[in-house]
C-alpha cells in the first residue's frame, strides 16, 4: 500500500532538484555577469581618470561611450564615463601660510583640483524599461600635483622655485664669485679647477648611472 501511495515521488523530488539546480546556475552566471560588469566599468573609469592625469584631456569632457574590447558578446552594452574636475581639492588653502603657499606655487604642486571619473555600465538592459539595472563605479585621482616626469624636468623646476632655491642661490653664487676671485692666485698655485657654480645639473654622485634612463625626451629618468 506504501510503496502505490509513494510511485511518481522520485519523479517530482528530480523535477524539484532539477528545477532548483537551474536557479543556482542562472543565480551564479547573472551574479558573474554583474561582477564582470562592474569589474569593466572600474576599470574604465581608473584609466579614463590616469588618461586626463597625463594630459589626455578631449576624450574626458563630457558624456562617451566606450564599448569593451574584451568584453564578451551579448554581456553588456557600452560604458558611459563622464569625467570633471573639482575647483579645489580642499576648501582651505593649505597649512603653511602664505610662505608654504609660495612654495607649492613654486614648485608646482599648488592644489588644482581633484579628477573625477564616474562610468556606468547597463546591467540588464529591457526593450520596455529603458537601461534597467545600471551599475555605476567611480574614480577619484589628484592630477597636476606636481611631480615631474624626469630628473632633468626636477632640477628645472628646483632652478625656478624663487623662495626655496633661486633666490638664496643668487645671494650665495655672489658671495662664491668673491671667494673665487680672492683664491684664485692660490689656486692657481695649486692647480685647483676653478669652483663649479652650478650645484643642481651635476648629480652624478648622487643619482648613479645606472639607475637613470632615458624618458623617450631627451631627459635622465629615476627607475
């Protein structure tokens, strides 16, 4: 009697399980599908973000699709970025005072602003619901903070800075100038070379040969 009331059981418990392990297949594959997404739309807001940080800046005004090469087909639709700057990274003018002010302004890294990339990727897109699911990342980056793109672009940018170099290095060239002067019959004597005023181009003994290369420009750069 048991075994007529249980016939069909192992029919309907295999339909269950069935209809169950296809729910945890499509869960899993839509949860990869998002995270690819994501992952997609992050990357393409850093690299739109470092692009405007090295100059790259037409392609960062305003809205712009960007379909992902790697990107399998059918997985999602173009990414859209936008990317704005702020006016000041900060609101107060920094700590210092208006000598460390001079200094930034000097030497280049005067607060200009933080870049901002925002991308958004469609999730799952509907013909009568518009874009649906939008997964939006954002990328944030300090461009322009002044650092240099070689050791020959450094020591220019050291010469120029008035309140930390140029100008003690005028009042001290002055002062070497006469001592040079007053020595220089002694020297001679001695056969000494003549004193190099220039105290920023020459770093070998500082920056070793070997850790220097060529940036593509014409300039030493560290490794």
């Amino acid at each position: 009697m048991n075994v007529d009331r249980q016939r069909g059981q192992a029919a309907v418990e295999a339909l269950a399980g069935m209809a169950l392990l296809g729910l945890l297949a499509t869960a899993a594959i839509t949860i990869g599908r998002f995270q690819w997404q994501g992952l997609q739309a992050a990357h393409a807001a850093r690299s739109q973000a470092f692009r405007h940080a090295l100059g790259e800046r037409a392609a960062g005004h305003g809205e712009v699709a960007i379909a992902h090469p790697a990107a399998p087909a059918g997985h999602s639709g173009p990414v859209r970025l936008r990317v704005t700057r702020a006016a000041h990274a900060a609101d107060f003018p920094g700590p210092g005072g208006p000598a460390a002010a001079a200094l930034r302004h000097d030497f280049g890294v005067a607060d200009r602003g933080m870049v901002h990339a925002r991308a958004s990727v469609r999730g799952l897109p509907h013909p009568q619901h518009g874009d649906g699911l939008v997964l939006h990342r954002h990328t944030a980056i300090l461009a322009d903070a002044g650092h240099a793109d070689g050791d020959a672009a450094t020591q220019r940018r050291i010469a120029a800075a008035r309140a930390a170099w140029a100008g003690a290095a005028r009042a001290s060239h002055a002062s070497a100038r006469q001592a040079a002067a007053y020595w220089q019959g002694l020297d001679q004597g001695w056969k000494r070379p003549r004193p190099n005023l220039d105290w920023l181009s020459p770093w070998s003994d500082l920056v070793p040969a070997d850790r220097l290369r060529s940036s593509g420009r014409g300039a030493g750069r560290r490794r």
